[in-house]
C-alpha cells in the first residue's frame, strides 16, 4: 500500500503539474481585464491595483517560457529516449518517496521506548514490556518484542534473538535500494545511448547530402546531447535522494544496535533483582 501511494503521488503531481500548464496556455489575460473592471476607482488606487497584475503577469510569462523550453527540449531530444529516461525518473521517484515515508515511519524514540520498557519490567514483567512493545511503531520495538518473548529460555536466548531479528528488520530497512541505484545508473546510459545514436543519424544525413554541412552536423550534435543532459540531470536527483535514504537507514541502525544492548543489560538487571 505504501508503495502504491508513492506511485500514485508522484503520477499524481506530474498529471496536475501538465494540467497547469494547458489551464495557463488556454486562459485568457485575466489582469488586465481586472484592472479595466477597477477603472471607477481613484487614481492612486488604480495604480496600485494595475502594478500587481503586471508583475504577477511577468511572473507568468516567464514560467510559460520555461515550461515551453521544456516542452520543446523534450521533443527534439526525440520521444523513444526522452520518455524513457522520463519513466526512468517517475518510478525512481516513486521509490524514493516510498522508502523515505518508510523510514521516517520507522524512527522512533528509542531512550523514551527504553524507559517504558523498564518500567514494565518492573511493574508488571515481561508481559506488561512485550505489550508496550506491540503498541509501538518502528524496528527496534519489533527486536525488544522478539527479545522479551525468549526473556524466559535465559539472556543468551534473548540476546541471539534480539541480533537474528535485527537482520531481518535491516533487511527490511534497505528494500528496493537496489532498483534506485539501478535506475540511477540506468538514468545516464540512456542518455549516452541517444547521444550515439543522435551522431549515427547526423552522420547518416552527411552521407545521404553528399558533403560536410555545419547545419546537418550541429543539428544531430544538439539533438544528441540533450539526451545526455536529460540522463545526467534525472542521475543526479535520484542520487541525492538515495544519499538521503542511506543516511535515514544508517541512522536508524546506530538506534537499533545501541538499543539492542541497552535492552539486554536492563534483562539481565531485572533478572538479577528476581533471583
């Protein structure tokens, strides 16, 4: 489910993203009819109104330039390569954002869950720990409950639970890094592919004109490298964001290993008050 909502969000802010670029090519100046509408008010009032609209209006202008440089970069790098490095970014992206939204769901605080864990140990035992463990989120309450449900086979028991179920909860940290780091290197290939086959095509057009014409030549280069561009730049955002997951699961295991050990010295404390 997790997965499929960072899907659809992405699908979702490219869909309204496109949606707002035709309401902002179809709709009228609607500007500079509000400041003929305002033209009864005072002087100093209508200058003031017709200052806004303007600005806003330059604003504007200059977004629909960028967005149509875009639009115009995208369709001479030639549809086959540009939409897929563009699928490319989307399902990067999507798993991204899936494994960012894991992660911050798995921090936890894990003195205050320490604490808790203590308390129940000493008021109400290994049950009362275990269901201060189920009503918590995240990995670290998982590996206290695993550990405090062998509590009673001996510490050692405990403590080889504890590091086994660690595994797995890493396991699960790190799910789909593998598909992000190959759509970032994927990402560049593709551009590189286009960019060869976008000089095979300028070379193509020399051969079939019969001479050597800086227009036909600087035609296929530019076509070429944008799709090197566009490989580069989608690259580089997915590596920022696996950088940033990298260091979320690195975190969140330095939490998991120290709480690991905190939790096995308060077992071996609360066995040692018992005896």
């Amino acid at each position: 489910m997790k997965k499929l909502f960072a899907f659809v969000a992405v699908i979702g802010m490219l869909g309204l993203g496109a949606s707002n670029f035709a309401v902002a090519q179809s709709e009228p100046n609607s500007d500079t009819a509000t400041v003929v509408q305002n033209d009864s008010a005072s002087v100093d009032t209508t200058v003031q109104q017709a200052a806004t609209p303007a600005s806003s209006e330059k604003q504007q202008g200059n977004q629909n330039v960028l967005l149509k440089q875009i639009k115009a970069k995208f369709i001479e790098g030639g549809a086959g390569f540009m939409g897929t490095i563009l699928l490319t970014l989307i399902f990067g992206l999507a798993l991204a954002i899936e494994r960012i939204i894991y992660l911050n769901l798995s921090t936890t605080n894990t003195a205050k869950l320490l604490k808790n864990v203590e308390d129940a140990l000493e008021s109400g035992g290994v049950e009362a720990a275990k269901e201060v463990c189920r009503n918590t989120r995240g990995p670290v309450a998982s590996i206290f409950y695993q550990g405090l449900d062998r509590a009673d086979e001996g510490i050692e028991m405990a403590e080889k639970a504890v590091i086994s179920y660690g595994g797995v909860q890493m396991g699960l940290l790190e799910k789909n890094l593998s598909w992000i780091s190959l759509f970032i290197a994927i990402a560049p290939m593709l551009g590189f592919m286009g960019t060869v086959i976008g000089m095979i095509g300028a070379f193509d057009n020399i051969q079939v004109a019969g001479t050597v014409s800086a227009q036909l030549v600087a035609g296929g280069i530019k076509v070429a490298l944008i799709t090197t561009v566009s490989g580069l730049i989608v690259g580089i955002i997915l590596q920022v964001f696996y950088n940033y997951i990298l260091s979320k699961i690195d975190s969140i295991t330095v939490a998991m290993e120290d709480a690991s050990i905190s939790l096995v010295d308060i077992l071996i404390k609360h066995n040692t008050k018992n005896k």
